[in-house]
C-alpha cells in the first residue's frame, strides 16, 4: 500500500515539474481533452453495466496523444479520484 502512494507521488511530482500548463493555450485546455476526461470514467465501468462481458477501455493513451504525458497523468489520477471516491 506503502509503495503504490508512493508511485503515485512521484507520478504527480513527475507531471508537475514538467508543468504541462505552458503548452496550452491562453484560452485553456483543448476541449477535446475535457470531454475525453468525461467519458474515460464511463469506459472504466463499462463492464459494471453491461450485461455482456465488456472489456473496459482505458481512453489513457487517447489522452496522451492528444495533451502530451503531464496533462495525461494529471487527468487520469482526477479519474481515478472520481472513480474511487
């Protein structure tokens, strides 16, 4: 337990020194990017509400390629939070 809290710290510093808010435009993050962080949730728990056997998606690497690894990273611990919480 001791060590996933401690990859997950990392992974936040990671991000964070890279400060990935200098890539984005004055008018903010890319909508795309934004409505992608809505509907990864709905793809984790795909199989939670199907009556078939669903593979989830992870809608991860759809996000990096679109706002680079810092951004990517950052989104999905806010994911995880929403999904754990």
């Amino acid at each position: 337990m001791v060590l996933e809290w401690l990859c997950i710290v990392l992974a936040a510093v990671a991000a964070l020194m890279a400060r990935p808010w200098r890539a984005l435009p004055a008018s903010g993050p890319p909508w795309v990017w934004l409505a992608v962080c809505s509907v990864v949730p709905a793809l984790w728990s795909a199989d939670r509400h199907a009556a078939a056997l669903l593979q989830p998606w992870s809608g991860a690497s759809l996000l990096v390629l679109l706002a680079g690894w810092p951004l990517a990273t950052l989104a999905m611990m806010l994911v995880a939070v929403v999904l754990v919480a």
